[in-house]
C-alpha cells in the first residue's frame, strides 16, 4: 500500500543521506598540476590521514590516482595528518 512505499522511500533516502554524509566527510578533490579541481574521489586508505593546520603529509593527483607524501620524516607512532 501508500505507507509501505512511504516507508521504502524514507529508507531510500536515509541510505542517499548517509552515502553523501560520507563523501562530505572522507571525500578528496582531485586537481589537476595546476591544483585546479575537476573531481571527487573516495580513497579509503587516504581517508586515514586526520587534516591539520601544519601537517606532516600533502595529497597528490596523476589523474585520479592519489598519493600521499611525507613533508619531514614521521616518527614511529605519530598519526599521518594531510
């Protein structure tokens, strides 16, 4: 009936929510060389890195691959910051 697909819909939606939840929050713009933005990717391993203000790391792009770099050498047990 109208309330079963009431309720489909707000589970549909719920699911909508949380995927776009998790690419506003683990979700990195992919640039060119010319650091311009022409893209959104989920990198799971990349999502690792915690941002900082002074971070030990910076992202990368060739094409849609990403790497991340070490600025300074990271001792053993510090968290990998971007």
């Amino acid at each position: 009936g109208v309330l079963g697909r009431e309720v489909a819909a707000g589970v549909e939606m719920r699911g909508a929510v949380e995927i776009l939840c998790r690419i506003a929050c683990n979700g990195h713009t992919i640039t060119d060389s010319d650091l311009r933005p022409f893209g959104v990717g989920i990198y799971p391993l990349a999502a690792l890195a915690n941002h900082a203000c002074l971070p030990n790391c910076v992202q990368t792009f060739k094409g849609t691959a990403i790497t991340i770099r070490a600025m300074r050498e990271i001792p053993s047990g510090e968290e990998v910051t971007i």
